[in-house]
C-alpha cells in the first residue's frame, strides 16, 4: 500500500502535455509567480496608503474635534461682546442662558449638587468638612459647579461636606449643659 502512495505522489506520473517542454512550463511557472508577485506588491502599496489615509484622516479628527462645539460658541461670544458694550445686565444674562443651552447641545452638563446630597468622590471634590446637623458625609454648599462630558467629569464640583456634630466635654457632676 505505500508503493501504491508514493507512486501516486510522483510527479513523473502526472499528465504532462506533450506539446510543451519542460523550457516552456518553467518559463509559464516563473512568469505566473513574477505576476503573483506584482499583485502581492501591489496590494502592500495599497494597504500602506489605505494605513497612510487613516492615519492622516485620524489626525485631522482630532484636531478639528471641537469644530462644532466653537462655532456653537461663536454667538455667545459675540452676545457677551454686545452685552458689555451696552452694560445691560439682562443681555448678560440672556448670554449666559445661551452660553449653558449650548453646552447643553455639546453634552456638557452641570455638576450642581443640593444640600443635603451624598457626597460623591467622583463627581465632587470636598474642599472643607464643617461640623453641621445635616447627615455626615452628605454636601452643606457648593462653592463651584463642576462640568461633565457625557459621563465623563471635565471638572469636579468643589462643595463644603458635613460632618458629624463632636459632642462637647459634659460636667461629669452636672446632668445638664452648660451652653
């Protein structure tokens, strides 16, 4: 059975046309991988210019990335310029409701917490811890909003945090207190 698969795998037994010699096929084989290899080059070239194009469309992306975001700014500014030159409160005012309505569009949202809120580490950044009798650990005030993208923080809000009340130092004779 072995002769029988090696004798099958002998090239020497395959059909040769009788008309071609052996000069004409290796000519055929070399010109056949000659076109090969120009088509494998052809497609390296071209998918290092495809890398080169995202490359180069990757970096435009990022940089014109706030294109829409700027021209949305663009009135505003353009508003507060016109508000300072008549000194008229209610154009800063219409101004800064323009200024938050596009921020709005651009995905930023405020970071406003109440008092009373739980604090949050992610989203605020405590900048005093005050003795109070609201809840501990929850925001008194909030001494500067902070800003989101998406659900990404752009700025943390900087609140003030209560904590719990000490209990003063009581008369140990005394039942009740002094204060």
């Amino acid at each position: 059975m072995q002769e029988e698969k090696v004798q099958a795998q002998d090239p020497q037994n395959e059909p040769q046309p009788a008309d071609k010699s052996l000069e004409d096929l290796l000519a055929e084989a070399q010109a056949k991988i000659e076109q090969q290899r120009d088509a494998m080059m052809r497609a390296v070239a071209e998918a290092d210019n495809a890398r080169k194009r995202a490359q180069a469309e990757a970096a435009s992306g990022q940089k014109y990335a706030v294109e829409r975001f700027a021209e949305g700014l663009l009135p505003v500014v353009d508003s507060l310029e016109a508000a300072l030159q008549s000194k008229d409160v209610s154009g800063v005012e219409l101004t800064l409701r323009q200024l938050k309505t596009t921020l709005e569009k651009a995905s930023i949202k405020e970071i406003d917490p109440a008092a009373g809120e739980r604090f949050d580490p992610h989203r605020h950044q405590a900048m005093a811890a005050v003795a109070s009798k609201a809840e501990p650990n929850t925001v008194v005030s909030v001494m500067q909003k902070g800003y989101a993208l998406h659900d990404r923080v752009l700025r943390p809000a900087l609140v003030t945090v209560a904590k719990a009340l000490e209990k003063g130092e009581k008369n140990p004779i005394s039942d009740t207190d002094l204060d």
